[in-house]
C-alpha cells in the first residue's frame, strides 16, 4: 500500500478503498487499521529512494575543500537619509522622502 497522511496528523499505510461508502483502511501500526473518509487524505508521502554507493566513486580526500573561497570586495553603502526610526505601525521610507 501507499504511505499517507492524514489532515489531522495520522501517518498509515492505505490497506483498503471502499468507493461505494467513500472510505479508506490506513494501517497506522502492524494490526491497527483505522477507517477514515477518504477526504482526509491530504498527502501521499513518497517512498524513500535507495542510496546508489556504486556510483559515489569520489574519494574523502577529493571532496574536502583546502581553502576557503576568497570574498569579494562589495562596498555597500545604504543611506537611508533619515537616521529617526519608524514609530509603531509607521512605514519607513528607504528613499529619503519625507513628504506624505
């Protein structure tokens, strides 16, 4: 069966689907099953995929990186033009301009 969820936090294993009654059988632990409407359904949780180890043919001494990369030199400089801060629920204007 499919691993689901359920709105309400249940995590389960779809064991059955009645269409005619709108409902379905989760398994939420070996030997409990719990029959819910089958809009509680909220998602499908997807199958773990299996870690490839043949593939990963890089060694440890490959993957460490020696040197940190070096920053570049950005000077930002932000002026605001007004150094007053907002009060409670004010908007602060970037722009310098004053006028409302």
């Amino acid at each position: 069966g499919t691993t689901v969820m359920t709105n309400f936090g249940l995590y389960g294993t779809i064991v059955a689907v009645d269409d005619d009654e709108n409902t379905v059988d989760i398994e939420s632990t070996p030997g409990t099953v719990v029959r819910v409407h089958r809009q509680t359904i909220a998602r499908v949780i997807p199958e773990p995929e299996p870690e490839d180890t043949s593939a990963d043919t890089t060694s440890d001494s490959e993957s460490v990186q020696t040197e940190a990369p070096e920053a570049g030199n950005d000077d930002v400089s932000v002026d605001a033009g007004n150094d007053k801060a907002p009060e409670f629920g004010e908007r602060s204007d970037i722009s310098g301009d004053d006028s409302k």
